[in-house]
C-alpha cells in the first residue's frame, strides 16, 4: 500500500495518536506528512474537502475516501499493519474503554486550552475549565486505582491513547498536577513517554 498522506499539525495529541501508533506498527514510512492545522473558530489549512469537520488528523488513501478521526485512522492504519495493537477476545473491550478514556481526557483538556486561547478575558468561564479538570481528575483516579495490571500488559492501543494523552495534559496543563494524586500512573507514564515512538513525536516546545 501506497499513496497513504496524513493531513496533521504536530502540535495536535489526536495527531500524536495516528503517528505513534504508525510508527509501532511499522507503516510511518508509507506515509507522506502535509502539515494543517486550524481551530473551532476556523479551520485554517485542514482539507474540509476531506474532512468536514475541519479537523486534523485527516488520511487520504488511493483504494477509498478519506479517513478522519484518529481511531478510525489508527484502526485503518493497524489493519494495513497486521491488527497488532486492537487484541482480540475479552482484553480488546479494556483495550477500547482504555481508549475512550484516554480520548475523553484529551477533549477534556482541549477545551480548557480552548477557553484560555479562544474567548476574550471578560468572556472566559473558570466553572467550564474546573468542570473540565473534574473529568481529568477522575479518570486519573480511576485509572491509577484500577488499570495498573492491565497497563503492564502488552502495549496496545488504548495505552498509545492514554500515553498521549497524559503527555498533552504534561505539556499544556503542567500546573495542575495530576501526577501528585496518581503516583503508579505517573511511573508508567514516565516509562511509556521514553519509547522510541513517543519520542519521535514530541510536539515542538
């Protein structure tokens, strides 16, 4: 398979997803990088011809439409790699809960950026962004009390989704200090964001 082009800003943690995962599987090389980014506000350079949304990460492909959304691409891009990273049997519904939770922190932590960047002073609501760090805070909670055995396992999808994640709010929320409340989740953390896919994608400081 060629002619795979993956739309992407490498600031974006979504973006961060598809491209550790396509560099485990082994595929990062059969795919070209077009640089896009935008915003809620506009969409910027993003292809809404391929995606409407207006959102990065969006893959174009030669054998089909494009593909947006990063577990739809990881999913697709997984497949092309010989399914590795989505397990089969009981341990794939953790795998994919671990994933969305993963994805709720970064949607989480994407809106209170959103509110400090995009809204005016006057106009910014500190209930939202708490509200939105409640959510963070409880999976942390969650995840430290009951995910730790399942984390050792074989690395998988949903802990590439929780690695991105974790370093997102890492790298944009460094304050709020997730870490004091989570200190086994940290020491994995530490661990997962060495591996040589974690840092090939760094974003840019």
């Amino acid at each position: 398979m060629s002619g795979l082009t993956l739309y992407h800003s490498p600031t974006s943690p979504y973006v961060r997803k598809v491209m550790v995962l396509a560099h485990e599987a082994g595929v990062i090389d059969r795919i070209a990088l077009v640089p896009a980014s935008g915003t809620p506000l506009d969409p910027g350079t993003v292809p809404v011809g391929a995606n409407p949304l207006g959102k990065v990460p969006v893959l174009t492909r030669p054998d089909g439409g494009a593909l947006y959304d990063s577990r739809v691409i990881c999913r697709y891009l997984d497949a092309l790699a010989g399914n590795r990273f989505y397990p089969s049997g009981p341990r794939q519904w953790d795998c994919l809960t671990l994933e969305a939770t993963a994805d709720g922190i970064l949607d989480a932590a994407l809106l209170m950026v959103y509110e400090s960047r995009l809204r005016p002073d006057s106009m910014q609501m500190p209930e939202l962004v708490d509200g939105q760090w409640s959510k963070i805070a409880r999976s942390v909670a969650l995840l430290e009390e009951r995910w730790l055995a399942y984390l050792a396992g074989p690395p998988c999808m949903g802990q590439i989704a929780l690695g991105c994640a974790l370093a997102y709010v890492d790298f944009r929320l460094l304050t709020r200090d997730w870490r004091g409340a989570a200190p086994q989740l940290a020491q994995w953390q530490d661990g997962f964001v060495q591996r040589d896919s974690m840092t090939a994608t760094a974003p840019p400081r």
